[in-house]
C-alpha cells in the first residue's frame, strides 16, 4: 500500500483509523462506555494486528448519538435498543420509497 493509498483511506468513513483512547477522547467519554457499546452489540470495533480495538467515524457518530442519550438518562442498553431501532426505521423508509418510486416509473407492473 503506497502513503497516496492510506491516505485516501482515512477521508473512508469505515476505516478503522481512530484506537480506543482517541475515540474516547474525541466523544469526551470513557474506554469503558465505548466498551459497553461493544458488549450491547451497538458497534464493534475492528482489531488490530496486536488486538487493539480501532474505530471508523462512522461508529464515532454512532457511539455520540450513544452518549447523547445516555447524558439525558437512558440506561445505555436503552440508548443502543433506540439507535438500533432508528436506524431499522431509516433503512426501511428508504427501502418504501424506493418500492414506491419503481412502481410509479412502471405502472403496469403494480396492477
């Protein structure tokens, strides 16, 4: 992998490019929150070649919305149960907008 190629890699927003204490530090928050939304199946951090966790922007956002709701006082396996729900919420409102889009491009299809 060439300097161009890593590079290009960090503006991917899946890149695990961020280790446990820097995405700690970037959320204002403790190793140990970002371990429990690992242990509710929220995020799971890829490893690295030595084991460490390593965290893409991407689950940055998510662990932030986390901590959002943790700081107004859901219990944290709540805040992971809401954002799971939102997101299975999102995907299916795109998913009927596509549905709905396809079947008004080709009508006879739907009768």
């Amino acid at each position: 992998m060439t300097a161009d190629d890593a590079f290009g890699r960090l503006e991917d927003d899946d890149y695990p490019a961020y280790t446990m204490g820097r995405a700690a530090d970037m959320l204002g928050t403790t190793q140990g929150f970002l371990r429990a939304l690992g242990e509710a199946r929220l995020i799971t951090p890829l490893r690295s070649a030595g084991g460490h966790r390593r965290y893409s922007r991407y689950q940055l956002r998510i662990a932030a919305r986390a901590r959002e709701l943790v700081d107004q006082g859901t219990p944290i396996e709540a805040a992971c149960r809401i954002i799971i729900l939102e997101d299975q919420l999102e995907e299916a409102q795109r998913l009927n907008a596509e549905y709905r889009s396809a079947a008004a491009a080709n009508p006879k299809a739907a009768a």
